[in-house]
C-alpha cells in the first residue's frame, strides 16, 4: 500500500475500466486476480482498526466481489463478520459470484437483504463497529435506488467506523458529486490510485482518509 505522491495521476471512472481491461486483454491479468489482491487489501486495513464486529455491506458486482473477498481473508485472520448483499444470492454475477460462491462453501452466513428484513437489520446494525461498504464502485452513473439507497442511508445513520471500497458508494468517481444518497467514509481504501471525484466536488467529504493499494494493474 501506497499514497500518491504529489502532482500523480488521478483517474476517472472510464480510465480506471480502461486499466482494468488493459490487465486482462493486454497482459492476461485475470480480474479474479485483481480483485482477490483489492480484497486481501481490504481484509488487511479493515485488521489493523481493530473496531470490534466486522459488517461487510456487498453488491452483485465487482465492489461485492472485493467485499466477499475481503470477509475471506477476514476469516483466515480469525476474524468472522457479517456478511450482507444487496438482493439475491442467485443475482450475483461474473468474478463477484465465484467468490460469494467460495465463502458458502466456507459455512459464511449471507444475509440477503430486502424491504422484508430490512427493519430487523437495522435493529442489530449498531452491534457492528466497523462497517465495509463494497456496495457500488466507481462505474456507477447514476443515483442508488431501491435497497441500495436503503443501505447507504442505514450505513451513514450507524455509529460504526467505515470502511469504503474503492470509493464512497453514490459517489461519482470522475465528477466528485454525490448521487443522491452516498456513504460519508472515515476512510477510503482505492486501488492502483486516487480517483479525480476523491479531491474535486464532494469528494473530499465523503471519502475521509483515502489509502491507496497496489493490486498488481499497472498504471
């Protein structure tokens, strides 16, 4: 892990895709590689804050892919945390399924969250410490809808440290604005670098401190 150093590349939403797909097509770095080194990463700062029960908050697609990669390594740690996604395990899809489909084969409970049990996950959300937001990534291009805007807002009402991945969910990653509802980070943990909507617009309230790891894609 790294922070950038003055004056170095910050990357919009279409080039932070545009290197992911660079280390798959050029260089034949599978993304399954990329995002179980995003999540080891993520594992690794959520052990060092040491804020008592552990809640990842997943999506269906990549950013729920380093979330479920993360509570792995948070297992091999010692660490057993709440595991939650946003809708159906059959929804899950790509590189995000594979590894949600790892932790089910570890005996990790998944809660499937919708409007039905929603009301009962807020009643016990306040037991969690520290809370991983690997909802929505940097591809998002509009507001959060649905159970997603549900979650975010549950996130921002706890008390809990959070932990977002890649960056604040409802955040857009090229412009800074937040969409609507948006995850306000105590810290941010991003990959290969900083995105410009981490310093321009609303970025810089959202993302707390912002910690940049290497996961192997070149810049």
């Amino acid at each position: 892990m790294s922070a950038n150093k003055p004056g170095q590349r910050l990357l919009t939403a279409g080039q932070s895709k545009a290197i992911d797909r660079r280390a798959w097509e050029e260089l034949g770095i599978s993304t399954l590689v990329l995002m179980e080194n995003a999540g080891r990463a993520v594992a690794v700062e959520a052990g060092k804050l040491s804020k008592g029960k552990i809640a990842v908050l997943c999506g269906k697609g990549n950013n729920g892919g380093d979330g479920f990669v993360a509570a792995r390594h948070l297992l091999a740690l010692g660490i057993k945390p709440a595991v939650f996604l946003a809708g159906k395990i059959g929804d899950a899809a790509g590189e995000a399924k594979t590894n949600l489909e790892i932790l089910l084969r570890m005996e990790q409970k998944i809660v499937e969250v919708d409007t039905g049990n929603l009301r009962s996950i807020k009643r016990r959300f306040s037991a969690y410490g520290l809370v991983i937001d690997a909802l929505l990534g940097a591809g998002l291009s509009g507001a959060a809808r649905g159970i997603y805007k549900e979650l975010i807002d549950l996130i921002n009402s706890s008390k809990a440290y959070i932990l977002s991945v890649d960056i604040p969910s409802g955040l857009d990653a090229t412009t800074g604005k937040a969409l609507g509802s948006c995850v306000k980070a105590d810290k941010t943990i991003t990959f290969v670098a900083r995105k410009r909507g981490m310093v321009v617009g609303d970025g810089p309230k959202y993302c707390g401190k912002v910690v940049v790891a290497d996961i192997g894609a070149p810049l």
